[in-house]
C-alpha cells in the first residue's frame, strides 16, 4: 500500500484484540498476504459492487434464514477468514482429540458411569443435567458412534491462542452455509482459490453420507438414510434441504414416518419404504410424542423404541445433550485425560463453576468484568456481558445465579480475534469465532477444512449468533496445494492424449459448402480488383 | 418419492400452468375489451370471473379483475399468489426438485413486486409466460423422467386441459360478441399449427376441432387429458393398486371421447356446458389423485408397545 493512495485498506486499525491480517504494527500476516493485496488493487466501489453481488445470489439461490418473519439473505462477508497449514495443524487434531473424548464420555455415562465412580465428574452434575435421558440408556448404537456429527466452536484470544469454547453434539448447524460460502466466494475471486492453495471443503456431503451408511443397524449392505426435518419453517430448514439434496436422500418430516413393530416406515406413493438411518435435524424433546414431549407433532411415536430395539440408527443419538452442557464443558480438560491418557490439544476458556461456594463468592463480587450464561443456553440468549451490562442487568443476573447457581457459569471477558470486515465505513475489525465440523465415521474423526466463522457485524460486538444480527465468512484453510501435487497426472498421460486425432464437429452440409464457395467467389473475385 | 413431495410436485406443475394459461386468458379478454365496439365492459368482467370461479362484486371495473386474477397477491385466483404457491411448493420440495428449477421458480417471485398494476399489463403476460417457459425448459432439461416428472407433468396436463376449457368458455360471455377463433388460436400458441395442419382460412369448426381434439397439437384438450391418463399409468406401483387410480383415468377418458366421438357441431353447440364437463373431469381427477397417491392410506394408530 502506498501511502498517498487511497484504498480500502487505508484506515484499517486493529483494536486492543488479536487481529488475523494486521499485527500491531501495520504489517500484513503471512496468511493473509494475498487476500490484503488482491482487495488492495480494488476500488472501494469495487469491493461494494461484489458484496451486493453476493447477497443478490444468495437471494436468487434461496440461501436465506427467517428473521423476524422475512427471509433475509444469509449475510456472508466478501473478505474471507484465511487460517494458515500450521494453524490447521493444531485445530484438527485438537477438534478430533475433543469429539473422541465426547464420545467416550457420552458411552460411558449412557453405560457404566465409571467417571463418576472413579470421581472425575460428581453425580449429581449428570443427574441434574436437563439433558441427561434415563429412556436413553439402554441403547447401544450400532457402531459406537453417538457424535455422528460435531461442531466445536473456538475462538482465538488476545495472544491468538485457540480456545474451545462451546461443544455441540446435539444438532450443530451451520454447515450448509459453509457450502454454499465457499461456492459463492469461489465465484467472486476466482483466481485467488488456485493460487493459494484453500484446501476444499465440498467433499462434507460425501464423508456424511458414508458415515452415515457405517451407523446402519445390522449388515445392511444399502442402508436407507433420511434427514428427518422439523418442516419448512424452521430456521435451518435450507440447510436440511441442501443435505438431503447433496446426500442424494429423502428430507422426511415427522408426519412421513410410521412405525409398525418397532420398525420405522416412510410413507411413499409405492407404500411403506423401511428406514434404517435418520439423521435427525430435530431436538429430542420433539422426536418422540411417547417417550418425550406429547404435544410434539414434529417426531414419529414409537421411533425411540425402534431405536432400542436396533432397528434404526439415529443420529446425532438421543441424549448427547449432556455432554455439550456448559458445565460438563469445564471438566473437558480432566476427561481428556481420564479418558484418551492426552493431554488437551485445545485448550477451554478459564471458566468458574457457580455452583462452588468459592467460585460463586470471587464471581459475585467482579460481575462487571466477566461474562455470565446460562449452562443450558444456545444462540448466544440469556449472555450477560459484564463490561457492557447495565447495573439492573447486572442486579437481575445476579439473583438468577443465587436462585440457581448450578443453571450458570462466569468467564472472564475473552477479546474475541478479529478479521477485516467490509461495513457502511469501509474495512474494519470485527469479532469473529470458528465452529469447525467433525464426522465421526467410527474409525476415524474427519474435520472439515474450514468451518463456518461467524462475525459480529456491529463494532465492539462480541456475541458473534445469527439470531442475534451476525454474519458470516467464508473460511479458508491453506496448505491444500501438497494434497493436489499429488493427484496432477503424470507428464507422459498428457503427450498421450496430445497424440490423439480429435473427433471433428460435423455440421449441416449445406452450410460448410456454402462458406467454401463464398471462400471461391470471393478468391475468383479478387484479381479483377 | 415420498407422497408429500409427490404433492408438492403435482401442483407445482399445475400452478405454474395456471400462471402461464390465466396470463393468456387475461390477455385475449382485454384485447376482447379493446376491439369490440359493442361491448358491455362490466358484465363481460363478471363473466370472467364466474368462469375463474371467483367472487365478485358488480359492477366489476377492469381494475377488479387484473387485481383478482393477476396482481393481488393475497388472492389465490391470481397469478401473483400462484406464482408464490409454486414456489413455496418447491421450497418443500426443494431436495428433490433441480437446482436450477428451484432459482427459476425463486427469481420468478422475487421479481413479482416489480410488476405493479399500473405497468402495461400486457407486458406482465409476456413475462409471465416467459417466466412459465424457462421453468417448463429447465425442468424438462434437468429431471429425469421417474415418478419426480410424472407428477409435475400429470399436474400440468390436468391443469392445461381445465384452463383451455375455461378459455374456450369465454366465447359465451355475456355482454360481448367474444373472441374469436383466430384470437383464441393465437392465445393457445396455436395459430400457426392451425394454419399448417389444416390448410385453410380459420373457420369455426375446423378451429374448435384443432382446439378441442387434435391428437398432436400440445395445447388440446383431448391431448393433454390422453397425456394425464398416460402419465398416470407410467407412475411407480400404479399397478398395485389399481382401484383408485383407475377411476381417475375413467374420469379423464370418459370427457375425452365425449370431446373425439362427439360431432363437433354438437359440442359448439353446447360450448359451455361441454366445457364445465371437461373442468369437472379434471378435478374429479384430481381429487382421485389425491386420495390414491397423497393421503395415507389408513390413519395409523399408535398404541403402547410392550417391551
């Protein structure tokens, strides 16, 4: 960047948080060299005209999620989130380290309880867990797989170190978008994706469906998998359609399913069609009217007892919630080591348990500088931020946490990394977080290079949710160019095909023939002029 | 397929229809307007919309029926609300349908707004058909030819076959001499087939004939009922139960012999009357199709099971 010239970049300033593409003294980072100085070349206008471009896609496609009763757009960010190899070298294994302990916690609490026995995890933690399901427990599934699917969100602190901070293994969402970003993106900056080497992220679809196929019950050779969906109004509602779509199977709702003698049945124009897998896109209190939520019409009776019966798969299992509470989170670090003998490759964020006189008494009396939530909460509801919390805010929270203490966590207040963001003022630092994907396959725990990264659109905002007005990024994990080096044909393959006669294009008679004797005419004309 | 999508499929086809044809309906009645010195405006209007089924109150002004049949988007009758549906339909079906079916029928609403009442409405037909012939394109280009096409192509054959009923009808309106034989040839895209089938000036039988129960020409009625009975019986496990779907192919070949083996005189004759017959066979039809393919069969009861 020259200094005279002004371009999007002029102006650009990190705040006090580790920022992605800027250190502290204005220099570009190595990752995100190439990005700085592509967007560098552009005119302010330019990177506008794109970003509009984008959203007019997305409209077009159909990529959008309810707010407020209106179909929005899904907001994505025209600049990407650029994560180098060595960093990926660390998230990877780290995310596969914790979704193995995940389910080697979620066996043995629906198992043996031996945590609990050998006095890693008190009881009544579990116990008390909302999510902890007693119907759930005497079903074994068929590969030992329950985190079929996972999405664990980080962040990056001040020093840009990656932190865990939240486990999903119920149902992670957002990986629809992390398709459909990188399909849209590819398309606005065609050239960068070559030369920099984004490791691909489309092979997602694929990966499920075979993970999906290994959890069948029995030694069913072609399982039949459906995405079980809660219906066209649900938020998520194009993610599960684009699953279904990319997996090449049925998105059923709960009114398509049947039971009959613990089997499961879709309804079809042929008649029934069995089921062998689902994977559920809905919560376990809606799945199953008789052994949850009676008033749920989203679910099909019976499918629960058809699952303890083996006659179906479901996935993500029923139950899983006990693990992804918050508090079970910060005993994460101690069942990694309980359970695989490894230390954590991620580390949490520091977290106080409310539920410890100790802890409590410390947190009450620095409310206004850490982070309370609810153990239960998603989506960023119920977060109270004590820095930016007003005194009511903070005198109601505090007598919710004396009511309830085992119903809340702290955290000290983590600056959130930040990446360049395109607002109404150009370029500018905003908050973002990372929710890698894991399939669990039963021998092996594949993490999706990249992610769906979340930013928070507003300045200084560090809840980073859709539901709470955030965006996207399309998330580019580097170092793709060995695995390609790879797959290049060798040289001789080329000189092979070179050496081939094409087949020639034929074409209507009359018209080759008329354009020869055009050539005639014109050649027989051209001595008497 | 699942029955629901099935659903969904059967009237995406028939909304998309409807759209195309209730632009082409529209479009001969104002032309009709503009011509026809002698006309009786409002009760020709109310003609119109008797025909739609649609309610109404008199006198009707032009402005009621553009709003009712194509610009509110809160009445199911226009072309604006069946756009929607179509599209909301395909939302549900979104896994099954193609890709690039799901942005033609998605851009088509999105772009909807733009087309107030105060543009030329005749424009907004055009449109309206264009729109209707890039989902037909693209649709007929990207699906393969299993139980996800019949249901859209048995939807859209009903639908044709009920509309160019509807059309036909608007000969009789009150209050007007009506459209005729070459506009309502023109209207259905079939003018120069006309012309090149039977070889001669536009009379009122040979016209109603090619209308009415020419074999090849797409926009006949007794083609589009032959194509629904054809369909029906190409759809997954239409033999293994044949009772009901049966019943909707009778209903579908009984009003198309009555239209061939008829003499045409005879069918003019009593246009209109022929016309609710063919309509009537259609959602008779359509209803059989319902029951047989969409409900469940039996309503399943969930009792405790023991372990």
């Amino acid at each position: 960047m020259t200094a005279d010239q002004h371009t999007p970049w002029t102006g650009y300033q990190p705040v006090q948080a580790w920022d992605e593409a800027v250190d502290v003294h204005g220099k570009v980072r190595d990752p995100y060299r190439r990005v700085y100085h592509e967007i560098d070349r552009m005119s302010g206008d330019d990177l506008y005209s794109r970003a509009e471009a984008l959203a007019s896609t997305y409209l077009a496609q159909g990529v959008t999620f309810d707010h407020a009763g209106e179909e929005r757009p899904f907001p994505l960010d025209i600049v990407p989130r650029v994560v180098g190899a060595d960093e990926w070298e660390i998230i990877s294994p780290g995310v596969a380290q914790r979704v193995r302990t995940l389910e080697a916690f979620l066996a043995d609490v629906y198992g043996s309880q031996h945590c609990v026995n050998d006095g890693i995890v008190p009881r009544r933690l579990i116990a008390t867990s909302q999510y902890f399901y007693r119907s759930a427990a005497g079903i074994d599934p068929a590969n030992g797989v329950r985190v079929h699917v996972s999405g664990i969100d980080l962040v990056r602190d001040q020093h840009g170190i990656w932190r865990v901070l939240e486990d999903n293994v119920r149902v992670p969402s957002g990986v629809s978008y992390v398709l459909s970003n990188r399909r849209a993106m590819s398309q606005m900056f065609p050239d960068m994706f070559g030369a920099m080497g984004v490791r691909p992220v489309l092979e997602y679809s694929q990966r499920l469906r075979a993970a999906l196929t290994r959890c069948a019950p029995g030694d069913i050779d072609d399982p039949t998998i459906v995405v079980l969906t809660p219906g066209v109004f649900n938020s998520a509602y194009y993610e599960h359609s684009l699953l279904a779509r990319t997996m090449g199977v049925e998105l059923v709702e709960g009114r398509d399913l049947e039971t009959h003698n613990g089997r499961v049945y879709m309804r079809t124009t042929a008649g029934r069609r069995r089921v062998d897998v689902i994977y559920r896109r809905v919560d376990d209190d809606y799945l199953d009217p008789v052994a949850f939520r009676p008033d749920s019409a989203l679910g099909a009776p019976g499918l629960v007892h058809a699952a303890r019966l083996g006659n179906v798969t479901i996935a993500n299992a029923i139950g899983n919630g006990v693990a992804d509470d918050k508090l079970i989170y910060t005993y994460m670090p101690d069942l990694t080591r309980y359970y695989l003998g490894e230390d954590p490759i991620l580390p949490n964020v520091d977290t106080w348990r409310l539920e410890e006189p100790d802890a409590r008494e410390e947190v009450m009396d620095r409310l206004d500088e850490l982070v309370v939530k609810p153990v239960d909460g998603a989506g960023g509801k119920g977060v109270i931020i004590g820095p930016k919390a007003s005194r009511s805010e903070l005198d109601a929270v505090r007598a919710q946490i004396l009511e309830d203490p085992r119903g809340w966590i702290a955290q000290p207040v983590i600056q959130l990394s930040t990446v360049p963001t395109l607002t109404e003022d150009g370029l500018e630092p905003r908050h973002v977080d990372l929710r890698p994907f894991a399939i669990n396959d039963g021998d092996d725990v594949w993490v999706l290079p990249g992610g769906l990264t979340r930013v928070a659109l507003a300045r200084g905002q560090l809840i980073v949710n859709s539901s709470q007005g955030g965006g996207s990024k399309d998330t580019w994990v580097l170092g793709g160019e060995r695995q390609r080096g790879v797959k290049t044909p060798p040289p001789e393959s080329r000189v092979e095909l070179g050496g081939m006669d094409a087949v020639p294009q034929a074409a209507h008679p009359d018209d080759v023939e008329h354009g020869q004797q055009q050539q005639q005419q014109q050649q027989q004309g051209e001595p008497s002029c | 397929m699942l029955s629901r999508i099935a659903e969904s499929l059967f009237w995406i086809g028939r909304y998309v229809e409807r759209a195309d044809n209730t632009a082409r309906l529209l479009d001969v009645h104002l032309n009709v307007l503009l011509e026809d010195p002698w006309v009786d405006e409002p009760s020709a209007n109310a003609s119109l919309l008797s025909v739609m089924n649609c309610e109404f109150e008199t006198p009707v002004a032009r402005r009621d029926v553009l709003a009712t049949l194509a610009f509110d988007p809160e009445r199911a009758s226009s072309i604006a609300w069946t756009l929607g549906a179509a599209r909301e339909n395909a939302r549900r079906a979104r896994e099954v349908i193609s890709t690039e079916v799901w942005e033609s029928l998605n851009t088509t609403r999105n772009q909807l707004p733009r087309w107030t009442a105060s543009a030329r409405p005749h424009e907004f037909f055009v449109w309206v058909r264009e729109r209707a012939a890039v989902v037909w394109g693209l649709h007929s280009a990207t699906t393969s030819r299993d139980d996800a096409w019949h249901f859209m192509e048995l939807g859209r054959s009903l639908e044709r076959a009920d509309m160019i009923a509807r059309l036909l009808m608007t000969r009789h309106f009150e209050g007007t001499s009506g459209p005729n034989w070459t506009t309502l040839l023109r209207s259905c895209s079939a003018h120069e087939a006309y012309l090149r089938t039977v070889r001669a000036l536009v009379t009122e039988e040979r016209a109603a004939e090619f209308l009415l129960v020419d074999r090849l020409f797409p926009r006949s009625i007794a083609y589009n009922l032959q194509k629904a009975e054809d369909t029906l019986g190409l759809i997954e496990g239409a033999s293994n139960s044949r009772a009901l779907s049966d019943r909707a192919r009778l209903a579908l070949g009984r009003a198309r012999t009555n239209l061939e083996y008829r003499d045409v005189r005879a069918v003019l004759d009593d246009l209109p009357g022929q016309m609710q017959e063919v309509q009537r066979a259609c959602g008779t039809a359509s209803d059989l199709i319902r029951d047989r393919y969409f409900l469940p069969a039996s309503t399943v009861l969930w009792s405790q099971e023991a372990l």
